[in-house]
C-alpha cells in the first residue's frame, strides 16, 4: 500500500545476491524499486605511516613486496573484498585478504598497522583522513570529490572498473500499483533535488544521485548484480 518501505544497500540488493546462492529472497523480483537517495564515494586507504605517498608508489612497492601486504574488508562477499580483488586482477597485484566482522574492526586494525590497506566509503573514514591518520590514495567517484581535491578518481588513473559507488536507495514490495511507487518516487526527487539536500550530502561525503526512476534504478540493480557476479566468477571467489 505504499506504506511499508526499504532501504535498499549495494550490499542487500547487489552484493549480496551476487555472491550468494540460496538468499531468502530475490533482489531483482521481490522488491519494487523507488530510486537512489545517495551515492557514497569508496576510497582506497592506507595506514599513513607507510612509505607511500601516491597511487603509483603504491603499486610500484606493493609489487617490489609481493605477499607483504594485507587488506582489511568488512567480511567475505563485500564490496571491500570484490573490489579489491578486481584491483589485484587488474594491476597483478599480491594483497592478501583478511576479512573482519564488519567495517569497525577492520578499520581499528588498519589504524593499528596490522594490515595496511582497505577499501571504504569516504564518509566513514574522513575524520581519519583528516587528522593524518589514513592516507586516501584514489576515489571511487564520477569526479574527484570536494572534500578530497588532490586525490585523483579511478577513472583517471585507467581504471575505470573500479569507479564503484556505494549507494542507497528506497524500494517498496513487489506488485506495489505504479501509481503509488511514481508518487513516492515524485516526493524522493523533490527532496533530491532540493539545493539544502546537496549541501547536506556534500557535508558528510556523499554524492547527491541524479533522481533515478523506478526504471532506472531496477536497471541499475539488474546490472550491478551481473557486473559483481562477474568479479566472483573470473576471480573463482568461493565464499
């Protein structure tokens, strides 16, 4: 009736039914989506201390060290983990994964030194990067992002596979009457797009999305999952 709702995750919606088989429900087929409300920027982060100032100097010592560093994820069948296991893939690259039981633990390590590098949504990690901590070495973005001028998207440095947003958004239950999901889909794009949301967004580091239709965003959600399903196949990824 268009009163029950919820918020869809890259994780829930895309992630999640690219890795796992027997989910109690469809991502594609049980859920009628609204649109997206965010788009959050992911970072590739390293633990300052290190002797690594850029993008390239990280690959250079990463490949003059093989099987010396380590990435922290949030758990198997993260965004984190395929990610960077599509870097690995795509430079040849040696970094061993450690998954955590979620983002916390894994970021106490990475600030601790016992693993050197992860990959994290900007808004989580800002204060970290901020005060010096966390060195941010490359955005996941469709541009470089204000609140981090100087580091450069994936786009720019040729690899544009890994400009993977995180994002969340608004579903309603399958079979919900279109009438009802365009109306909620008309009230999403009128906050949206208001100019007091995108300075909102821009302060906690998120992106403001271009106000998907119902369409578009099961389109999205259609291709993500086969785009992920992909990185678990050619990388033989077994969870």
């Amino acid at each position: 009736d268009g009163y029950t709702l919820v918020v869809t995750s890259q994780t829930t919606h895309v992630v999640g039914p690219a890795v796992t088989p027997n989910l109690p429900y469809n991502a594609e087929t049980d859920f009628a989506p609204i649109t997206l409300i965010d788009r959050l920027a992911n970072v590739l982060l390293i633990n300052a201390s290190l002797p690594v100032r850029d993008f390239a100097e990280f690959v250079a010592y990463v490949k003059a060290h093989p099987g010396k560093w380590n990435y922290a994820s949030s758990g198997n069948g993260s965004v984190a983990h395929l990610s960077m296991e599509l870097l690995n893939a795509k430079l040849g690259l040696d970094i061993i994964h450690v998954p955590y039981k979620g983002a916390g633990a894994a970021l106490t390590d990475l600030l601790g030194g016992l693993v050197q590098v992860t990959w994290n949504n900007l808004t989580s990690n800002l204060p970290n990067i901020t005060n010096g901590k966390l060195r941010a070495l490359a955005v996941a973005a469709p541009q470089r992002v204000a609140l981090l001028p100087s580091v450069p998207t994936f786009e720019e440095l040729k690899l544009p596979d890994l400009n993977l947003t995180s994002w969340t958004g608004l579903a309603a239950p399958a079979r919900t009457s279109e009438p009802i999901v365009n109306r909620l889909y008309e009230a999403m794009r009128s906050v949206l797009t208001d100019p007091a949301t995108k300075v909102a967004w821009e302060q906690r580091g998120a992106i403001v999305p271009e106000p998907l239709t119902p369409g578009q965003y099961k389109q999205e959600i259609a291709q993500r999952i086969r785009f992920f399903k992909d990185i678990v196949k050619t990388n033989k990824i077994v969870l």
